[in-house]
C-alpha cells in the first residue's frame, strides 16, 4: 500500500522515478469519446463521467440535461427530448385475460394515445434495454387513461425493444459529438481536473445539444457544485490549511527517512495549489490523501500532521481516513 501511495504522490507532484515511477494521467474527454465508441459500455456510468466534465467546466446547460438523464425528466413534452418519443401499442389490463390490444374507433386518437415521450432515468431504460421484445411496458400518460380511456383500471404502452436501444445510442451520439467538439476546441482535461485555460475556453464557446441546450458563455455551476466554488473562493480558509502544510514540509524534509522527501515535496505542492488565487481543490485532496499512508509510523509528524487534516477537515475536503501517526 506504501509503494502505491508513492506513485500516487510522485505523479501528482511530478518527482523523479528514482521516487517512484510515474502513472499516465488520462484525459476525462479522450475516456468519453471510448466510452462512446464502444456499444457494450454503460450509458449511466457515461453519463456519471459527463455530469463530472460539465460540472468542472461550468458548463451549466449540459449538466442540467445530463441530470435529467440520470434522474428523469419532469412529465412535461417540452421539456423532455424529441428522441425519447417512443411508438407502440396500447393496451389495457384485463384481470381474467391479461394484457389485451385498446381498439380504437379513431386512428388519430390511437396514434396519440399510443405515442409518448420516456421521462424515465436512463437506468430505467438501460434495464429494459436487457429485456426481450414484447413484455417492455412504459405507463401510459395519465390524461389518457384518466380521460378518454375511461374503463382501463391499468393501461400501458408496449414497445418493441429496437425503440430503447434508438434512445440509448441518441444519448452515446450526444456524448460522442460533445466530446469530439470539446477536443476540437483544445479541451482534454487531465484526468478528471481541467485548467483555468480550458475553463476559459469552454465558457466562451459554443456546444449545441439540438434541439435543447445550447451552452454558451459564462453561466455558472449548479447543484452539486456549489459548495466546491464556496471553498475554492475562499480565500482565508485556504490560507491556513497552505500555513499548516508548509509546517508539515518544513518538519518532513529535517527527517532522516525516504518518506520525509516525498511527504515534504507533496506538502509543497500542496501549498501551491491551496494558496494559489483559484485553489486546485482536487489536487490538494489528492496530495493529502496520498500523504495519510506514508506519514504512518512516523511519530515527528504527528503535531504538523494533525493540524493539517484538522484545517482539511473543517474546510470539508475529501481526503480519506489515514490515521495520524
């Protein structure tokens, strides 16, 4: 675990390999363009790793549409994307006989009735996807079967399954198209942080999700987010965690121990990225995260120690549970 937390600690602050050999850091956009490409890949797990990039870029519309992709669309047509229309077939639940097929007198009512569009979380349909041709169901709208399917007691929808995958393949395509047009605009990330320059550069282009959102300009983070800018905005707060970790550096490079050079030189860049005007908050949750296993044992840190987890945890980082040594 010690050896791995060194690689993790040298590659963040770019030490020799004498220290540890350093691990490719991927790039968050290059991972969803793969992810896109490849059909067996979770359209969920995709759609995690947009919310992170939109959140990070501060591209507001983006993340609003891939929160309602995960967590469902309100029951509103104009809210809710033209490619999750679905067509079937209406049918009623007859207690003794089952499913039976709604006849319609009215080809244009059984069109409307029999037409919808999907608010479920793309979970949802990814499950049905699993499931074969005929028993895949979707509740049909309530103004119908209120209205003007009067004696239905229970009335849905069935689709064939060739409708869910059109769904899923229109979100990978949306992925893909954004990811491509992110690249395009000199976008990549390194891992799952971006730079200030790609942040700029992402909020003075122009990324059309037709026919709904459409992000441009300077538009701000929202949702789960908002605490993040708190403490990165936060200037005093920052100061002292970077005073508590230059402490700690000061008191681990004096130590007659390969782990001291590593910690200090984590600690250093630690101070940098906590004391600089826009904090790299996942950066120093990542150093102090890696320093938690490597200051074990070594009882000299112990005070330096303590006060910097204590400054992480009273601004609410991230940083595991390593104990103090």
């Amino acid at each position: 675990m010690e050896a791995e937390l060194r690689l993790i600690v040298a590659d963040a602050v770019g030490l020799p390999l004498a220290l540890g050999k350093r691990m490719p850091i991927s790039s968050l956009v290059l991972e969803l363009q793969e992810q896109a490409l490849n059909p067996n890949a979770s359209i969920t797990g995709l759609l995690r790793k947009v919310k992170v990039a939109a959140a990070k870029l501060g591209l507001n519309d983006i993340l609003e549409w891939v929160t309602f992709e995960l967590d469902g669309y309100p029951n509103d047509d104009d809210v809710i994307p033209d490619y999750r229309q679905i067509r079937g077939i209406a049918k009623g639940l007859n207690p003794l006989r089952g499913w039976l097929k709604i006849e319609f007198e009215n080809p244009e009512l059984e069109k409307r009735v029999s037409t919808q569009k999907s608010p479920q979380p793309i979970s949802e349909i990814e499950a049905l996807a699993e499931i074969s041709d005929g028993a895949l169901a979707f509740v049909m709208s309530s103004a119908f079967t209120k209205g003007v399917l009067s004696h239905a007691t229970d009335a849905r929808i069935f689709v064939a399954r060739s409708q869910i995958i059109r769904i899923l393949d229109a979100v990978r395509n949306r992925v893909l198209n954004w990811a491509l047009a992110l690249e395009r605009q000199g976008i990549l990330g390194e891992g799952v942080s971006f730079s200030s320059d790609e942040k700029t550069q992402a909020s003075n282009s122009d990324f059309h999700f037709e026919p709904h959102y459409t992000v441009h300009g300077n538009v701000g983070v929202i949702g789960d987010l908002s605490e993040s800018i708190v403490k990165q905005s936060n200037g005093a707060s920052m100061d002292s965690l970077a005073r508590a970790l230059q402490s700690l550096s000061d008191v681990a490079v004096t130590l007659e121990d390969s782990r001291g050079i590593v910690v200090a030189a984590a600690a250093e860049r630690a101070v940098t990225a906590a004391g600089s005007a826009r904090p790299n908050i996942t950066l120093v949750e990542r150093l102090i995260g890696g320093m938690s296993a490597l200051v074990q044992g070594i009882g000299a840190l112990g005070p330096a120690w303590t006060a910097v987890t204590t400054e992480a945890a009273r601004l609410g980082l991230h940083f595991g549970q390593g104990s103090n040594p």
